[in-house]
C-alpha cells in the first residue's frame, strides 16, 4: 500500500514530510503527486491516507486523488485522522474499494503498548466482522507482530487489507 502523506491539522507548525498533498496546491499539483508516489510503489494494490487531518476533510482535495486511484484500480483505506474525513465516503460514492482503520497500533513505540492495541483490533473484529490496523515498519512493531503470544491471546487472523476492502 502507498501511505500517502497529506497535510494535517496545525500545518505548517506541525510537520509532514516535503513531498506532501496540501490544500493550497491545484487539483493537478495533486494528481501529479499521487502519480509520482505511484511510480515510486509500481506494485501498490491500495493507497491510504499519512496524517491529514486536514486534507481529508476537503471532498475537492481528496476527488483527484480517489480518481487517480480508481483509474488504476487500487483501493483506498482512510486513516481516519479526522472525524469529519470525506476521504472514505466519497470513495463509496466513486465506487471505489475503501474501508477505514479502526485502531494505530504503533502510535507508541513499545511492545507491550502495541499487543495492547492488537487486542484492540481483535475485539473490533470480533464485534464488526473484521478490522482493519494501520501500523509502520518501526523494530518494535516488528517485534509485537512477529510473536505468536499475540496472536494466540486474541484470536486474530492477518489479512491483506485488499481482503477486507468491499
């Protein structure tokens, strides 16, 4: 999946990476960007939302976007970083794959506090279906996922998220 920086709430104090989708840019400043993160990902199957908070919530900034995503194919998970996000609401009205993240597991950077995130997902599962978790390649991440206790504790069964997406 494209993890796809976008700009957040308290911009620019609080910072996002250069390469970012921000609200002051054209519509085709943006498509041009997502195309680019696209080509640095060429065997991407779904894109999701890196912060953005704040460009989330403009239905115009997030149209070029999904429309660059349907146009290849891909699916869209909305980090849900806003409650007023239109990112996954208008990608149902596009048509488009999507769902929304239900928990971050790795917001703190400990083992513990991450196997108490997954237990998280695992009851969300349980109550909705399934789930879906936004986490990063961070060593202690790695590590709460790798062990089995996990696992095993809460009954989860890992899947890709393009399995889940409707």
């Amino acid at each position: 999946m494209v993890h796809m920086p976008m700009e957040p709430q308290g911009y620019p104090e609080k910072k996002m990476e250069k390469n970012g989708l921000l609200l002051g840019e054209s519509n085709e400043q943006i498509a041009s960007k997502v195309k680019g993160y696209l080509q640095e990902i060429p065997y991407a199957v779904g894109a999701n939302n890196h912060m953005g908070s704040s460009f989330t919530e403009s239905e115009e900034k997030m149209q070029p976007v999904l429309q660059i995503l349907q146009e290849r194919g891909l699916f869209f998970v909305d980090s849900m970083t806003s409650p007023k996000s239109a990112g996954f609401r208008l990608a149902r009205k596009m048509g488009l794959k999507s769902g929304t993240r239900q928990v971050f597991l790795d917001n703190v950077q400990n083992v513990q506090a991450i196997n108490a995130q997954l237990q998280q997902v695992a009851d969300a599962a349980r109550r909705r279906g399934s789930a879906i978790a936004i986490c990063h390649p961070h060593r202690t991440t790695i590590q709460a996922l790798s062990d089995d206790a996990p696992v095993e504790k809460t009954g989860i069964t890992f899947v890709y998220a393009s399995q889940i997406v409707s």
